[in-house]
C-alpha cells in the first residue's frame, strides 16, 4: 500500500513510525514532511496547505490511503478533495472539521446539546464585548478568537483593561486575521486539564490513553504559551469514573450532535477537558491528534494504525480493536533558544545517529538535512519520548535519552511530567 501523510511536525513523524509498522505498507510519502521524517518517509515539498498539489500529487502517484493530520488543510476541506478524486483519507470532512476552525460554532453547538463548558457569549462588536465584559466585572475573563490561529487565539485577561487591549488586538488589529471578525467571550474555569483523543466514525467512539500537555514554555508553568513543550501519558487526574462521566456527558453527545448536524465527523477528535470543581467541562474541540499529544499516545497503541484508519473512514470502526499497553510515556520537547517568539533557524543537531538515539523515540518537529547534517528548522525542534512500566521511569528515561541531543541555545522544560507526579502521590496519601 502507498499512504501519504499531510504535514510536518513532530505528530506526522509519530503517525508514520506507527503507520510503517504495518506490513502491508510499501511507501509512505509526507507532504512535506521535514528533515527527520526523511529517514522514515518520501518527503514531498509540497505544502500541508496546498490543497491543489495533495490532490494532484496523490492521484498522480496512486495513493492508495491518506492521512491529512493538521488542522489548516481539514479546515479547507483536504479530505473532500481528495473523495473527489476517489482517494480515501483519513479525518473529517471540512463540514465537521469546522469543530476547530470555529469556536463560535462549537460554543454554540455545546450550549444547544447540553455538553458542559464554560458559559459564554459571542460578539462581532469590540464595544458590545467591552459593555459585556464591564457589566459583568468578572476577572479573569478569556477572549477567544472565532477562527484558527496557531493556537494563539486565547486571550486571559485579568483586568478591563488587559481585556480591552485583547479585544482591540484580536478584533480591531487583527492579529489573527479574518479569526478575529467575531470573538467568543468566557467565563474562567479551574482545575486539571486533560487531552483525550478518540476515534470516531459517528456510530462509534473510542477514546485513546488521556494525556498531558504542558503548553507554557518555562518551568513551573511560567512563560508564554507554546505549541506544547512535552507530554505525559496516561493522565493521572483522568480517573476511571471521570472517563465514563466524560463519556456520557461529553463525547457521546458530541458525536451524536454531529450526526444531528448533518456533520458526521469521522477521524480523530480531540477533547480539551478541564476538571472543575463542578465537574469536566470542554475547554476545547480539535479535529485532529494533538501535538505533541500523539507523541506518548501512539507509543502505547498495542493494535494497528492503519487497521483502525481504514475502519474509521470507512464507518466500520466498531469492527475492529483498539487497545493500549498500560505503561506510562513521557514525552520531553527541544526547542529552538527564543521559541515561542524570536529563534534561529539552521543550527546543527548533535548526538542524533540517523535521527534516533538509543532508549527512546525522537520524534523530529523542525529538522532539515543540510548536506546530511541535520540542523534546526523550527521552533519545536524534536520530541523525545520514552515509554516504561512506571510514570517515574518514563520520565527518567525520557530526560536521559534527551541529554544525549544538543544544538546551540537548545531550551526545554525539566519538569515534564513533575505536576501528574504529584497527583499521584497525593492519591496514594503520601
Ligand atoms: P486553547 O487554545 O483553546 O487550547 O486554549 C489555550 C489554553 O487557554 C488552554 O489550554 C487553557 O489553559 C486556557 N483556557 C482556555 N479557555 C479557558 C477557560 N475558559 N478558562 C480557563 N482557561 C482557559
Ligand atoms: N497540544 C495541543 C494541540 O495540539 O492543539
């Protein structure tokens, strides 16, 4: 079989470590894939965007089954061009894909099917929201963005005057683009965020391991928001009984509001849970794996990728098995010195043979190969995961393996994983 794998980061390189242990598979082609993908797939400089060139590229090359994994091309409707063509892919079509691409959408789909999250109203006024937000007095107060926008769209304000700056920002600078033609006004939730990713086909829904990101980008939670600077698996806070309330509450009426929609959404749906005192809520809805979730997820995948795609595009996800090892996986990300704001690009990577390094998966998000000597190229430059019998292990595993990796101004969290620890002392009564 020949797939092709839309994107470039360190979630495409996961899903096609996994997609290649199928022996089914002949080639994988990523579009563009990035320096560190090249040693596992076809790169093909072909933007993730371009949604004229994944067509034509894989009709020209026979794909016989696609992934489209980022959220931008889905949005566009990746998947729709590519059925036209008689090609099948795996994740939504952009009718469903509009989970993500529009926070005022799924807002409004979550208040009109009873699926908790935090109460809200929308505005495409700056000065409706700032009356609102007056009125109201209630500080802090978050200020999303309607649209994609890098995951940069979420503003937290703790006084008016931050919240006017943010509503001017987004809606009158616009920053994030046309994203900020209408905005979603919040209350602020507390408590432990979980990610769930779940395979859905809209008759089916099965929830992977839950994780935990750590989106800031020092230590101790400080700094500016990231991409996601490392990740746990399984999420300790995640107990059995929140996962079944989460199921009856949350991922069940979703898919079925979906249906109800007329917006059956079949791929990987991922859920941003925050467990508030009042219960768990939705924070947020991706239509597609989490990155740097996937990252510890698919590591601990015991059954077959490619097996469980075809199912879910197919509608026959119920037919087929879905089960995870239950060891734990910790996933630690290096970064460009600067990121998430200003880096350098282009910088050599040492302690990398062939991309890898013994005792973990590394996991490659912004390489390149400049004359076969890989050097960064992004901000996130590689995630580095360990899987073990025990959180502890993974950790330890994990920062070992990443010691043996530098380039110059390298940065990256010490305490990935340190906050789920302390859930699990506490649990245990230590
Ligand atoms: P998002 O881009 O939607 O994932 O939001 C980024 C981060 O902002 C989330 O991971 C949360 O930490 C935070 N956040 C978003 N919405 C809320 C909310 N209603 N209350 C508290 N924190 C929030
Ligand atoms: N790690 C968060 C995301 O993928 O949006």
């Amino acid at each position: 079989m020949k797939l092709m794998v839309v994107g470039g980061g360190g979630r495409e390189h996961a899903l096609i470590k996994k997609l290649r242990e199928n022996p089914r598979v002949t080639e994988i082609y990523a579009l563009p894939g990035n320096g560190g993908i090249s040693y596992d797939a076809t790169c093909v400089p072909i933007a993730a965007t371009d949604l004229d060139g994944i067509t034509q590229f894989a009709q020209s090359h026979e794909i016989d089954f696609a992934v489209v994994a980022p959220d931008d091309p889905l949005v566009l409707g990746a998947v729709d061009r590519l059925a036209e063509v008689g090609i099948p892919a795996f994740g939504p079509r952009a009718n469903a894909a509009i989970i993500e691409g529009s926070k005022v959408f799924s807002k409004n789909l979550m208040k009109k099917y009873h699926i908790p999250t935090a109460e809200y109203e929308v505005f495409t006024d700056p000065m409706a929201a700032e009356d609102y937000i007056e009125a109201k007095n209630r500080f802090p107060v978050v200020i999303k963005a309607d649209g994609l926008a890098l995951g940069k769209g979420v503003l937290i304000a703790q006084t008016m005057e931050e919240a006017r700056e943010a509503l001017h920002t987004i809606m009158t600078d616009k920053i994030f683009g046309k994203s900020g033609n209408s905005v979603v006004v919040e209350e602020f939730l507390t408590g432990p965020e979980v990610s769930v990713l779940a395979f859905t086909d809209g008759e089916t829904m099965i929830p992977m391991v839950s994780s935990m990101d750590h989106k800031r980008a020092m230590d101790g939670d400080q700094g500016l928001n990231t991409g996601g600077m490392g990740t746990i698996a399984p999420n300790p806070y995640y107990t059995p009984e929140i996962a079944r309330e989460c199921m009856e509450t949350i991922f069940l009426p979703t898919m079925k509001a979906m249906n109800a929609e007329g917006r059956t959404f079949r791929g990987c749906l991922y859920f941003g849970l925050m467990l508030t005192p009042n219960g768990p809520k939705v924070i947020e809805y991706n239509c597609r794996f989490g990155d740097p979730e996937t990252q510890v997820v698919l590591p601990l995948l015991k059954s077959d990728l490619l097996t469980i795609m075809e199912a879910t595009a197919e509608g026959r996800l119920k037919e087929v098995p879905v089960e995870f090892s239950d060891e734990n996986a910790c996933c630690v990300v290096l970064a460009s010195g600067g990121y998430p704001t200003k880096y350098e690009k282009g910088l050599p990577i040492s302690g990398l043979t062939d991309g890898n390094v013994p005792g973990a998966l590394v996991y490659h998000a912004g390489t390149a190969l400049k004359d076969g000597q890989l050097v960064t190229s992004g901000g996130r430059v590689l995630g580095v995961t360990a899987t073990a019998p025990s959180l502890p292990q993974a950790i330890d595993a994990a920062y070992a393996a990443a010691k043996q990796i530098t380039f110059p101004a390298m940065q990256m969290r010490h305490d990935i994983g340190q906050r789920a620890l302390k859930a699990l002392k506490s649990d245990q009564g230590v």
